[in-house]
C-alpha cells in the first residue's frame, strides 16, 4: 500500500489547486483540511516556548501569524502563483498595507501605476501619507522616461495591478520588472483580477504578488481574505536601496531575517514582523472558506473569461454605448499587451459608458434585474456600478477625467452566469437608455 501524495511540484495547475498544501491529518483521516479554531497552542516544555518565541522552532505559536489551517491556503497560494511561500491575512486591503509598510517608513516613497484601484489609491494618500510615506504615480506605465522621473533614491518600491480596475488598461509586467532591476527596487504586483490562472507575475519578473482573495481564487463572496506571495529572489542586501528590517539581525545575537531565512526572508519577516505586529489575522473559518474557493479556480475562470469576451464584444456594437474598456477587443489600446502577456484575455472585470451621461447611468443602472448592483468583484455572480459616484466619489473631478472616470462609466464584473442571460439584462437595462434618449 502506497502513501498519499503531499509533494505536488511538477504537477498541472489543476492538479495543484485542489490539492497542493494538504497535509495528512492521522487522528481521524479527515479528507478536507480542518479548521483550527484556535486562538493559542499549548508548549511541549519550557524549552520549546522559548524556541517558538526566538524563532528556533517554527511550530505553533499564536494565531495571529500561524495556524494550521492558513497554513494549507497559503501553500496552495504559493505552489499557483510560484512563489517560495505565501501569508494570509484578513483582507487584500491588509495585505498591501503589510508589504509596503514593511518596506517603507517615514520619509520614503512608493511609486504606482495611477490607475490601480481606487480603495488603493485612498489608502496611499491618505493612511500611508498621514504616517509619512508618499506615493508617486505613473501615468503612461510604457513609458520608461516617466517611470525614470519619479524613482529616487528614496523610493522603496513599485507597485502595480496586472488588471487594474475598473479601465482594464492592462500592465505589462516584464517591462515594468526591467525598470524596477535597473534601480534595484522590489516590483510588487496585485494579481486579483487576472488571478494565477491567466498570469503568474512571478515568472515574468515581479517579486512579490498580492491577492485580495476575497475576490477570484475565494470567488463565492462569502469571506474577507487576502494574500501575500512571496517570489524569494529578491536580493534585499545586494540592493542600493536599505531594507533594514529584513537584512538588519532579528533581535541581540540573532540574525537578520535575510540570513535565517534566505529566499523565504520576506514571508518571514512580514509573518512574525509586520503582520504579527498591525494584527492583521485571518479568521481560520475564512480561511478554510478560501481553500474551498480555490479548488475550482481554474474552472470558475474559463467561464468567466469566455463570458466577458461576450458581453465586451456584444457591447461594443450596442447603439446606447459610447465605448467600452475591455483589452480583449481588437483596436483597444491594450489589446497587444493582451496578446503577449495574457493569451489575448483580459479578465473579466471591465468598464463601458453609456451615452447619456449620469442620468442615462442611473437608468441603466437602476433597471437590471439578474446583474447585482453591489460593490464587490470576483463573485460567480454578475455584478455593476457606477464608480463616479461610488468608489471615485472622493476624487476630484479633475483627477476622476483623467482617471477616464466619466459620468456615464458603469464597471462590470461578469460571472458564471449563462451568458445569453447576462447579456438579456444588459440589453433590456439599455433598452431604458434607449428610450429616455428619445425623450
């Protein structure tokens, strides 16, 4: 009788997202990892609370850096995305909040696309900004001379979105990768929209992937997560720039995170650093919830991308539609980075704008019936809103204009639905705009 397997290396993507992370459960053979509602672990000895406490030993301490059950999503995360291992946390929100408060402090810079999420936009220049680290934005991300401008020597990193949302203006993420290498800096990439599954930024340069896993890899809408991976080929004491809580030592007599852990330094560091310390845990219950997500991520996302090709291109030729952001088109502006980085896909997340301005928005929006108008993305179920007066209402209006935030941009997040459904809703919702344009 042979063993069950637990080393999944080599193994499809398929194979790995319901199975990578596993690991045997010999009391009663439970199948499905369980969820650990533990707040703290018992101690073997005096002997081994001293060594989990100075990091000797890397059992069970307390849940607010490692539990048994994240252990098994966090795994799994790391063996999709590539990355030498991987952090759960309770929110995408908290996840970036982990990583660039890790890297930079008071007095030093980030620098981002302009165009990433507007929650993420907010949080930068307002909470980062309030504990003194600036953010620098890139309008034109290809072009090289803006990138060259902003960087200085006190800039800590890049970050980027693989799909921001809502103008699906795709990134090409080994361009970028290049100028972050030129000046020695880590680029950091949010890969919710895309999700491992369309792209992996780790192979094309990144060295830190971020997830709000409430999203795509949950895609049930049920729980909060979020997700950090760590790529370990980031030389953070070969750069020019300082990094002193990874290369500086731990503790008196210890060393530094980088030595201790060498390609797993920064997964350890924002483990029993950064994230141990803002408290940022995840439920172990939201956490099994992710796991359960993942497992069908592979067949979640083909219905998804094959849906909103439909729905973009259906759109595209609809007469109460100005235009619509979707990279997958032939003739939109990103539609070559779609080609090459992403196999001619653009997610499922997108914009389009409706003639008529605010008043035809609010019609259209207000006259769907199958499509949720709600918040989120990700969900196996279609979603829309109207991001001027929601996630952008905070803008300014000149910032919103060159966002390309218009008065009649709705943002669609397509799901799982059938898709001549989803189009049903959109087409009778547009039917209204029809009518109120002929008075």
């Amino acid at each position: 009788m042979l063993p069950p397997r637990y080393d999944w290396d080599g193994f499809g993507f398929d194979t790995r997202q319901v199975h990578a992370g596993e690991i045997d459960e010999p009391a009663h053979g439970a199948r499905i990892a369980p969820i650990y509602l533990s707040a703290a672990y018992r101690f073997d000895s005096f002997a081994q609370a001293e060594a989990r406490f100075t990091g000797a030993d890397e059992g069970q301490l307390y849940s607010r850096n490692l539990n048994p059950t994240h252990q098994v999503a966090e795994r799994r995360i790391a063996a999709l995305e590539g990355g030498s291992g991987a952090i759960v946390v309770g929110s995408g929100q908290a996840a970036i909040t982990a990583v660039l408060l890790g890297l930079a402090g008071s007095g030093e810079r980030i620098v981002s696309t302009a165009s990433i999420y507007s929650g993420t936009r907010i949080l930068f220049d307002r909470t980062f900004a309030r504990l003194g680290v600036a953010s620098d934005y890139v309008r034109e991300p290809r072009d090289e001379a803006e990138w060259d401008a902003v960087i200085g020597p006190d800039t800590k990193a890049i970050f980027v979105e693989t799909i921001p949302n809502p103008k699906n203006d795709l990134v090409d993420v080994p361009a970028i990768a290049a100028i972050a290498r030129r000046h020695g800096i880590p680029l950091i990439v949010d890969n919710t929209v895309a999700t491992p599954y369309l792209v992996r930024p780790l192979e094309q340069g990144a060295d830190i992937v971020i997830h709000s896993s409430t999203k795509f890899l949950s895609g049930h809408g049920a729980a909060l997560s979020g997700a950090i991976v760590d790529g370990g080929r980031f030389d953070w004491a070969g750069s020019p720039r300082s990094f002193p809580g990874l290369t500086a030592p731990i503790g008196h007599g210890k060393p530094s995170f980088v030595d201790a852990y060498g390609p797993r330094a920064l997964e350890a560091y924002l483990r029993f650093g950064i994230v141990n310390d803002l408290g940022a845990a995840l439920s172990p219950v939201n956490s099994f919830l992710l796991q359960q997500g993942i497992e069908t991520l592979s067949l979640r996302m083909e219905r998804h991308l094959a849906n909103a090709a439909a729905v973009a291109a259906w759109l595209d030729a609809h007469p109460a539609v100005e235009s619509v952001d979707f990279a997958g088109l032939p003739g939109n502006p990103y539609n070559d980075i779609a080609v090459r980085r992403y196999g001619g896909h653009a997610g499922s997340v997108f914009a389009f704008t409706v003639r008529g301005g605010r008043e035809a928005a609010a019609a259209f929006f207000d006259s769907l019936r199958l499509i949720s108008r709600m918040t989120n993305i990700g969900d196996v179920r279609s979603m829309a809103l109207h991001p001027a007066t929601t996630t952008h209402v905070s803008f300014s209006a000149g910032e919103r204009a060159r966002l390309g935030i218009g008065d009649g941009l709705i943002r669609l997040s397509i799901g799982i639905e059938t898709a001549a459904d989803i189009i049903a809703d959109l087409d009778s919702a547009l039917g209204v705009v029809v009518d109120l344009a002929q008075g």
